[in-house]
C-alpha cells in the first residue's frame, strides 16, 4: 500500500516540456523559429535569444517585437498490466498564453538587447483520471484481498492531478561588432522558476465478500474495510495482523497534496557571429548551466512527504548552439541549426544518471520572399533525446521527434512586420518494462502529439 503515496509523491514532480527544446528547455521563443524551426543564424530581432551577437548585423534603430504562441499537447499512455480498469490514460496539456517579448538598440557597432520569455515548463497539465503509477498499485488490492480468501472482483478510486510550470527567463545582453566579420556578444538570463501542482487520491473502494465478515460484494471505501479488519484481527490477539491492516488503512485512505515549488537562478551567455560574406552568416551561442534551487511552499500535504521549506535542485542544462544562413537568391535564403543539450551534466538530484547521451537538434529551414510585403518560410528538425529506459516513466518520459512549420511575414509598412506560424511535432513512442512483483512484467507506452499557432508584431520606433 505505501506505492500508492510514493506514486502519489513523484507525480508532484513532474513538469514535463511540452515545448521544442531539450529535456527541461524551451527553444521556441519567437514566431519565426515556429514557422522556420532553424533561427540559429538569424540577424533579425529574435537573435536577441538565438543569436545575440547577429545584432549588430541589423541597421540602426531601436526596435520591439511581441510574439505569442497557443501550445496544445496530449499525451497518451498505455499500461498494459491486465488489472486495471482502464488501459489508456490521456493528459491534455494547454498554454493558450506563451508570451515573448524582444527589444534592442542598435547604433553603429554596438548593440544592447533585453529579452523576456518562458525559458522552461510553460503549460498546464491536467489528468482527470490519474495515471498508471496512481492506479497500478489500488488495481492490485482485489487480488491481495481475494488471495487472502476475501473474493474481491474490482476496485474504484477518483484519481486526479494537474500541475503547471513556468520558468520566466529576463535577458539582457551587449553586442559589439569587431570588424565587419566578426561580433561577439555578452548576456545575462534572471531565471524566475514557479511549479504549482495540485492532486488527489480519494475514495478508494472495493467491493469484498466474505460470510464470515459480513460482507455481501457491495462497494465500501478500502480504508473503512482495512479499519474493520484491524479490529477484527485485533480482537482476535493478532495484533501484528491488525497492525498491518491499520497501516493499509492509512494509505487507502484520501490523500491530497496543494504545493507551490518556487525557486531562481542566473544563465550567463556568450554569443559570436561570423559574416565572411554579405550571402552567408554563422551564428554561436553557449549558454552555462542554470543552478536551479527550488523550495516548497506546502499549502496541504496529506502524505507528510513535502515539509514546508524543503528544498531539492532541479539545474537547467548548458546549451551549445550553432547555425548557418546563407542566401541562395537574393530574395530565397536557407538556414540550418544545431542544438546541445548537456543534460547528463545538470543535477536534477539524481535524475541525470537515467541519462545516456545528450540531447540534440538539427533543423533546416527556408524562407522566400514572394514581394516587398509578403515572404513565406517552412522548416522541418529532428530531436534526438538520450535518455535510458529507467528514466522512462508515465510521470516525466523524454521522446525523439520530427517537427515541421510554415508561416508567413508581412510587411504592414516599412516599420511595423506580422508573423504568422505553426508547427506540428510528431513523436516516436517510448516504453518501458514494468515488474510487478508477484504479477510479472507488463509493457507500458508513451507518445505525444504537440499544435503550436503563433502570431508576432515587430515594429521599428526609428
């Protein structure tokens, strides 16, 4: 009975990207990555996050972009233990409001920049109906009960769990161009990390029968009947037996959890850009790892398993970036990008060492402008996760992925741009093998299926 808390527990963990990016970040910061998927290179107003030293590479002016983006995500996993209710349990993740917001100025060589967005987590996930690790160890109680000589057919139980996680990232950076080649640019990311889960585990029921206890099949909470049979054993001078039962008592009974995860760290960056030609552009970037520290604000804790106060470390990785832009016409140009990921370097209290390789990205992307007012782009990327089998669980699961996205520019006037895009992410599912003692070993698997719309206004105020 005490896997039913631990499951509990863990779920309060989770907080899962929904987003492109590595395991904990996210990448899409801005409309022109969701419609190119490739923004490595870019000397454009984004480059304030993926390419500062790129800048300076714009004509001067002081400039504002706002980009939204409405993320819809479900995800799907399937437990194949023979003993529950239900196989498929489905989480609809949403953030309807995932906000960017860039500026920069821009006078001859130099460059200062701010940028604002969610850097991690970025949605809210909500499972009406629980999960495998919830549900697994209740479905196994009519078989304990009836190996006990109690028939108990099935089980009930009102399982619950959302959870949101937001990562707010502040930026400032300085780009300064070298010669006409080289600039180079240096920054400094306030990370503002806020978890909020909020779960239950309430009215856990079987349905036993047995004569002698008085028990004709009807459905009666679990915790009602282990308390009765803690009684009964007791009367009977088995107090290690009633002791037992009183124990399966506490765990079946309802468990709720409200707790706020809150914590902030500081992601220093470095950021170079090479221009051998006025047709091709690089575009590098490294940031350093984000020692993230969170504490808990418990509001309630039916499991005495979150102490008010207590705090655990849950780094974002650094990240190594590279891209390439290059101008085949002068009004069609391509991109390709890479992303790093040093996961198995961030300490995410012991997470990491479920981490066989980093993650990785490689995306290509191409852009045309049809006229003056109107250019369309696509794009296509693959990420690659690293992850091993043990770090594979219904509560934070990490899949490979293909990605593609399309989108439009539009010239409103010759200081004011709109952006429009979307991108659809498939993923390859993941599974893991399972081993329930005195059961045996039963497969269990996980997919995602990702929408992203996105809408930008970039305006130049001189």
């Amino acid at each position: 009975m005490k896997k039913i808390i631990i499951a509990f527990i863990a779920i309060l963990f989770f907080a899962g990207g929904a987003m492109a990016g590595g395991i904990l970040t996210n990448s899409n910061q801005s409309v022109q990555f969701i419609r190119m998927l490739s923004r490595n290179a870019s000397t454009e107003l984004d480059a304030v996050y993926y390419n500062p030293a790129g800048l300076v590479k714009m004509q001067d002016g002081f400039y504002l972009a706002f980009n939204n983006q409405s993320i819809f995500q479900t995800k799907t996993i399937n437990n194949q233990l023979p003993l529950l209710n239900e196989a498929i349990y489905i989480g609809d993740v949403s953030a309807p409001i995932f906000p960017s917001f860039f500026a920069s100025y821009k006078k001859n060589k130099l460059a200062i920049s701010f940028g604002f967005g969610p850097n991690s987590g970025g949605g809210s996930a909500e499972y009406k109906t629980g999960l495998p690790s919830f549900e697994t160890s209740i479905a196994q109680i009519p078989g304990m009960l009836t190996a006990s000589g109690i028939t108990t057919p099935n089980y009930a139980a009102d399982l619950y769990f959302k959870g949101s996680s937001l990562f707010w990232g502040f930026q400032l950076g300085l780009s300064y161009e070298f010669n006409k080649v080289i600039s180079g640019a240096i920054g400094m990311r306030y990370l503002q990390a806020v978890n909020d889960y909020d779960g239950h585990i309430n009215n856990i029921m079987v349905n036993p029968q047995s004569a002698a206890m008085g028990l004709s099949g009807n459905y009666m909470l679990a915790s009602d009947f282990f308390t009765s049979a803690s009684n009964l054993y007791a009367s009977m001078g088995d107090p290690t037996t009633a002791a037992v039962m009183a124990g399966y008592a506490g765990a079946t009974s309802n468990k709720k959890v409200e707790v706020k995860q809150k914590g902030t760290g500081y992601t220093p960056i470095l950021s170079l850009n090479i221009a051998p030609s006025d047709r091709l552009n690089i575009g590098m970037k490294y940031e350093f790892r984000t020692k993230l520290t969170l504490k808990n604000e418990t509001t309630e804790d039916g499991t005495g398993e979150f102490p008010d106060g207590e705090k655990f470390r849950n780094d974002i990785p650094a990240i190594f970036a590279t891209g390439i832009e290059y101008k085949l016409l002068p009004d069609f140009k391509i991109s390709t990008s890479f992303n790093y990921y040093f996961d198995k370097t961030a300490n995410r209290d012991g997470k990491e060492e479920n981490i066989d390789k980093n993650y990785y990205e490689l995306s290509l992307g191409g852009q045309y402008n049809i006229s003056d007012k109107v250019a369309m782009s696509a794009g296509i990327m693959h990420s690659e996760t690293g992850v091993n089998s043990g770090y594979q669980t219904d509560l934070d699961y990490s899949l490979s992925s293909n990605t593609v996205g399309l989108g439009a520019e539009f010239a409103v006037s010759s200081h004011f741009k709109v952006d429009l895009g979307m991108l659809y992410t498939m993923y390859q599912d993941g599974e893991a093998e399972i081993t329930y003692p005195n059961i045996g070993t039963f497969k269990e698997t996980y997919d995602k299926k990702t929408v992203i719309f996105s809408v930008g206004f970039m305006y130049q105020l001189f």
